[in-house]
C-alpha cells in the first residue's frame, strides 16, 4: 500500500465516519418520534473531522482544513455543554 493510499483511505473512512453521524441521528429521532441529537452524533462527527482534518492536512488544501477545523471546535464544544449539563443534574442540590 502507497502513503497516497493510504491517505485516500483515512479521507474514506473519515467520510464515512461523518456520515454514519447522520443516519444514527436520523434513526435515534425515528425511533423518538421526534428530532433529537444524541450524543453519539457528536462523538462520530469529532472523530470523523478529526479523519478529515488528518487528510486536509496531507492534502494541503486550505479549504478543507479550515472547514474541518472550524467543525471540530464546534463538536467539541457541544459535547463541553452536554457533560456541563449532565454534570449540573448529577450535582446535589442546596
């Protein structure tokens, strides 16, 4: 296997990775009968930005690497909110 294959591959699987957060998202809300995020959607897109942001890094497009870097903030704030949150409920209350 090439570096470029291999490089091809992690943009792949980041790919799918990014898009695997859609259909568990679809389905969680399906099975809810409403929309809802679970935190799961923010895991696999963290790790799907991460994949991509590897592979816009390699590639070197400017682009790319600013749009996944932009995201990848955005998911780990959400997931800073949902733990705070979690957090706050499991706190005792005065």
């Amino acid at each position: 296997m090439t570096t470029e294959q291999m490089w091809i591959g992690v943009g792949l699987l980041g790919q799918a990775v990014f898009t695997g957060r859609f259909a568990l998202q679809w389905i969680y809300s399906e099975i809810r009968k409403e929309s809802v995020i679970p935190k799961g959607f923010w895991y696999l897109s963290l790790v799907g930005s991460a994949l991509l942001l590897s592979y816009a890094l390699y590639r070197e497009d400017p682009v790319f690497i600013i749009g996944q870097s932009f995201g990848f903030v955005v998911y780990i704030r959400n997931l800073q909110l949902i733990f705070k949150r979690l957090k706050n409920q499991d706190a005792p209350a005065d």
